[in-house]
C-alpha cells in the first residue's frame, strides 16, 4: 500500500479500466507484473529470475507500458526505479 491507502491490487484494476476506458485495450500480464514489481521498487532482473520472463522482455514491455501511459495522461511519467 501507498501513501494514498490504494493497493496495488487496486491500482492494477484503475489503469487497466483507464486504459480500455481510452481504447488501448487491457493490461497484458507481463504489464501487471511491471506494475506490481515498480510498486513494489523490484528490479527487472529480480521480477525476471521470479517470474520466468526475460529481463531484456520486461524492460521493453515497461518502456511501452510507460510511454502507453504517459500518453493517455498526457504528462510523462517518472522511470521507476526498477528501470534505472
């Protein structure tokens, strides 16, 4: 949980209803694992070795995930710290 008291959870299921809300479908699994593990602070190679997707997969699928949402909201998103 975050300082707003939404849950990770919860927030996966707002973008995700955003995200189709705006016409660019739904969040593809890699993508909620991306926003859990950003959540959660993890490193790509951490959620890579734990979740069986390759870390070079995850930076990308994170690098369109993040810019998909920076367009919708129109302002660019912070790169978690999991990209850096």
């Amino acid at each position: 949980m975050n300082d707003t008291g939404l849950g990770v959870g919860e927030a996966i299921e707002l973008i995700d209803t955003w995200l189709v809300a705006r016409n660019r479908g739904q969040l593809n699994p890699a993508e909620k694992l991306l926003i859990s593990a950003a959540w959660e602070n993890r490193k790509y190679e951490d959620v890579a070795e734990d979740s069986g997707y390759n870390a070079d997969y995850l930076r990308q699928a994170g690098q369109g995930l993040w810019r998909t949402l920076s367009l919708v909201i129109g302002k660019k998103l912070p790169r978690p710290d999991s990209e850096r």
